[in-house]
C-alpha cells in the first residue's frame, strides 16, 4: 500500500443534513479529508438518519458521487425492533445482559449484511475509519479489518460503553481518535487496550463561526434584557431536565437579575412551567443566520450535557466570544474550560445560580473568558490543525499497512 | 466533579443587577486583558455559598476543604455533601389539556404541596444528621491530617 491509503468512513448514515454530533463529525472530516487531496469514500446504510425507522431502506441501494465524495449504500434487512427496545433499556440502565441477551441486542440494533460483505472484500483497498463506537457499523465491520481500521469512538460515559460488545471491538482498532484526554483516559478506564495500538488525542475540525449580530436577534424576537443561551437537541439525554431544575430555582430562589431570561434554540420541546413562563423562551429550531445572532446577543451560553465527547457547540460559543457555563460534572467540558479559561462549570444548583450571577456582574472578566474560548478553539481547533494531525495519523498507519503488505 | 485548587480570589468589576445586557464586543477588543483563573473563581463562589449556608444555619465551623493529606475527590466529595439539597422544591408541569388545563395546573400544585409538607419533615431530618456526618467526617479528616504531620515531624 502506498503513502497516501484511499481512505473509507464507514458510518450507520450518511448526508449533508444529518444532524447528531459524529455525524456531522464525519461529514466535515471527510470533506476537508478529500479537499487536502486524499480519496475519501463512504460505507453507509440506505438509512435516513438516526430517528428513522432502523429498517427501512430510505436511499436507493448503489455507489453515487454525493457532493463530490463517492458514497456506497447497502440495504437493511428486517429487525426486531420490540426486542431491542427491550433490551437497549436495559442497557441504558446500566442493567447487565445476558451472552443470548448481548447477541439478541447486536442483531437486531441495525441488520446490514451487504455493508459488512463489502467491507470484507475491500479489506485490502482502504484505510477504514469507523465513526461513532456504539452502531453495529463499527461492532462488526471493524474486526472485519482490524489492521487497517481507525476508530473514532466519541466514547461517552453511558450504558453502551461497558457492553461485552465494546469490550471486544474496542481492543481490536489499529488507532484510535479521542476528541479530549478526558475521552482518552475514559476509554483507558474501561477497555484493555494493547500497547501496539494508536492512541491520538487529535480533537475535532470546526468551521469557522461568522459573527452575527444580536441587536437584531433580540429585535427580532422582542428580547429586552440579558439572556443566557441553550442551543442544541432539547431532550433528556443532554440533561436538559436539570437545567429548568436549576434555572427554576434562580428564578424563584435567589437570582439577582430578574430580567434575565434563558433562551433554548435547537430541535425538540421542552416544558416550562407557569412561573418560569415570563423568563424562558423555546424558540425550537432557528435559522443559521438567526443562530449566529443568538449566540452574538447572549450574556452566557450554558452547556449542561453529560455526555458529551467534543461538544462543537461549546465551540461555537467561545468562536462567538460568549464565555461558558457548563455541567461540572462533565469531564469533558471542564477539560475544555479549564485549558481554555474560558469561562466556570457548576456542581448543584447553588452554584448554577451563584455562577451566572458571578458571570453578569463581572462584565470584563466574562468578556476575557469569551476571548480566552475564542483563541482556544483557533489556537486547537480549525481545521488548519486538525488535517495536520489526520496527515500524521494516515502516514503512521499507512507505514504499518505496508509493513504488513 | 473537578476542583480549584488555589486558593487566590479572582479580580471583580461589578455592574448592578438588572442593567441592560452587558455588551461584551467592547470588551473584546481589549488589548490588555486581565488574567483569568478559573478555578479561582470557582474556589471563592464556593466558598461565599458555603459561608451562606453556615450563616443561615447559625453556625460558625467550617469544613477542611483546603487539605492535601487525602486525594482531591475527598475534599470535592466533603464539599458537594455540605452543600446538597435539603428540601424538596415544588415542581409542576403544566398541563396541555385544552381550557381546563390551568385548572389542572392549580390541583396538581395544590396536592404537591400537600406531599411536600410530609415529605420534607424527613427530607429536613435526613438532612441534618447528613449535615452531622458531613462536618464529623471534616473533624477526623483534621485530626488524622495533625497526626500525618506529627509523625512527619518527629521523622524529621
């Protein structure tokens, strides 16, 4: 094998508009992959997305060249989705399964033979990289190529993590691609990793975050004093619950400022009760332009995800120069907020309302924050340092493919 | 849960509550930045919550937060149990049910109110003795840190 591997993703879906963190992940590595001159392809199911119906074939079976990168799609077969359900609850809830429970679980999460055949028969052709740990995708193509396959897990601390099958896939990668060390030392907490394989901690690429303009986002949705902002997916998983649980409680227990209003922008719903309705505004999906604004107009933008590998949206705020306030439960993020001092983490609700209090009464010191975010994300982040990296990475395991050649 | 561990205060330019959202982008083009220190900041929030909840409770002791003898997630572990929750807070959902919805929305506060006056007389027991265990656990951590160092030093 040459110096410079075709390199094939190998993802449970694949598109422009996918949403979903890995996702879109490996949507922005391909493309820059592919502008810095490597042959890049993808591996896909003919799913949608990941709330579609995980046995229907949306796209049409086939190889097409899909906004410049040849993309091959095999169909799904039928599953049953009712056990699963079942048995991913268990999983959810930390609940340990049985070997038949395991096996039922991996066989009816996505069923795609075709995929998997074709990655075996392309074992020699392509240097793989599987995107994200916990899809069948990665549990069963990889050790289809274990030699020549990279895994980017965006490991969280989550019941999927601990299964017989992670343990047993995640060993077998050639490299492995953590986002923090934070994800590192997770995936070393758990898995018993061999020497021999690569371990990179290389971050992840984000774009360019223009500047937007907030006069006109609180023009626009007749916003008249300071807010805190939440984008992203409002649902249970990003631990939304506990953020109304703590803004209810500066609301009706102890906040000073009480015009400050929180504002939420992403997909989903969330419930605000009666006595928050005056200072909580659900604006659910927003424009990108309308984005950039929000995060231009906001005081504080505030992350309190747990599971979290990257959180590129914590990186949109700092690009925007908004300083930060995240879930200090959250290795993750306090890893970023510490190296970037960019902005406090909390631990209960007394700190919450304590923090943001702090952060809008120290006006320059929230502004250095922001700055410090800023030049944490250019200095780490952009894609003039990540591709770097990825080079590096494809060089090593190229050098090791040949060797074995 | 991380924590700070220095323990200087973090540089403060106040504004009054309920001032027009600070306006950041003037700040930004600062050249001569002040220092951040995060977890400064943090150390000194926490410790201005940690004498509120003693003032209110009309005592004066404080926790051994500061010490070195036991691993970081002791002292983060003795302040996240002085600082928990000590009651239940009225929760209500609103309700989506069409026109008798506030309705339902006032009978649901109205029994959950009922619930946490019960509730809460245990909730506020349990909490005082986690309270107890929280500052004895603090006492024996600051015996046990004075016996470390008297051997240290007769090993000297």
């Amino acid at each position: 094998m040459n110096q410079r591997p075709k390199l094939a993703f190998v993802l449970p879906w694949y598109g422009q508009e996918i949403p979903g963190g890995a996702e879109a992940e490996a949507h922005r590595t391909i493309k820059h992959l592919a502008a810095a001159g490597y042959t890049v392809e993808v591996f896909t199911t003919c799913i949608k997305d990941f709330f579609a119906d995980w046995h229907k074939n949306h796209h049409r079976p086939g190889s097409r060249t899909e906004n410049g990168i040849l993309v091959h799609r095999y169909p799904v077969g039928p599953r049953n989705k009712a056990k699963f359900d079942l048995l991913n609850q268990k999983i959810i809830g930390r609940i340990p399964l049985t070997p038949q429970e395991t096996a039922d679980f991996a066989d009816n999460f996505i069923n795609a033979p075709d995929l998997l055949a074709a990655i075996y028969k392309n074992r020699n052709n392509y240097l793989f990289f599987f995107i994200p740990y916990l899809f069948p995708t990665t549990y069963y193509g990889l050790p289809l190529v274990p030699q020549n396959s990279v895994l980017i897990p965006c490991l969280h601390n989550e019941g999927y993590a601990f299964t017989p099958l992670m343990r047993r896939t995640m060993p077998l990668a050639g490299a492995m691609v953590y986002h923090t060390e934070s994800e590192r030392r997770l995936a070393q907490s758990i898995y018993d990793l061999p020497d021999t394989q690569i371990q990179t901690v290389l971050g992840e690429g984000v774009d360019a975050f223009e500047p937007g303009d907030g006069q006109a986002f609180k023009q626009k949705f007749g916003i008249d004093g300071p807010y805190i902002l939440y984008a992203g997916r409002k649902s249970h998983e990003k631990n939304v619950w506990q953020l109304m649980t703590y803004w209810n409680e500066y609301i009706l227990n102890g906040g000073r400022y009480d015009r400050l209003k929180l504002i939420f922008i992403g997909p989903g719903s969330v419930e605000i009760p009666p006595l928050m309705k005056d200072n909580t505004l659900d604006l659910g999906y927003v424009s990108a332009l309308d984005k950039r604004n929000a995060f231009a107009g906001a005081s504080v933008f505030v992350q309190p995800s747990l599971n979290e590998s990257f959180s590129l949206v914590l990186m949109d705020a700092w690009q925007a120069g908004k300083p930060v306030l995240v879930n200090g439960f959250s290795d993750v993020l306090v890893e970023h907020v510490q190296r970037a001092q960019g902005g406090l983490y909390y631990g209960s609700h007394e700190e919450f309302v304590a923090m943001v209090d702090w952060l809008l009464d120290h006006v320059e010191e929230a502004a250095q924050m922001g700055q410090n975010g800023r030049k944490y994300v250019q200095d780490n982040y952009m894609w003039e340092q990540i591709i770097p990296k990825y080079e590096a990475l494809i060089a090593q395991m190229a050098e090791r493919m040949g060797a074995m050649a | 849960m991380a924590r700070p561990n220095t323990n200087n205060t973090g540089a403060s330019h106040s504004v009054k509550p309920n001032d027009i959202a600070p306006t950041l982008t003037n700040h930004m083009q600062e050249e001569q930045a002040t220092p951040i220190a995060v977890e400064n900041i943090i150390e000194d929030i926490r410790r201005q919550i940690l004498t509120q909840k003693f003032k209110e409770s009309g005592k004066t002791s404080q926790l051994n937060l500061d010490g070195s003898y036991f691993s970081t997630k002791f002292y983060d572990n003795l302040y996240q149990a002085s600082v928990s929750q000590q009651e239940i807070r009225l929760q209500v959902i609103k309700s989506n049910v069409p026109l008798i919805g506030p309705l339902i929305d006032r009978l649901r506060t109205m029994i959950h109110q009922v619930i946490l006056f019960y509730v809460n007389q245990f909730v506020v027991e349990q909490a005082r003795i986690n309270q107890l265990n929280v500052e004895l656990i603090s006492e024996i951590s600051v015996e046990i840190e004075k016996l470390a160092q008297q051997q240290e030093q007769g090993g000297d």
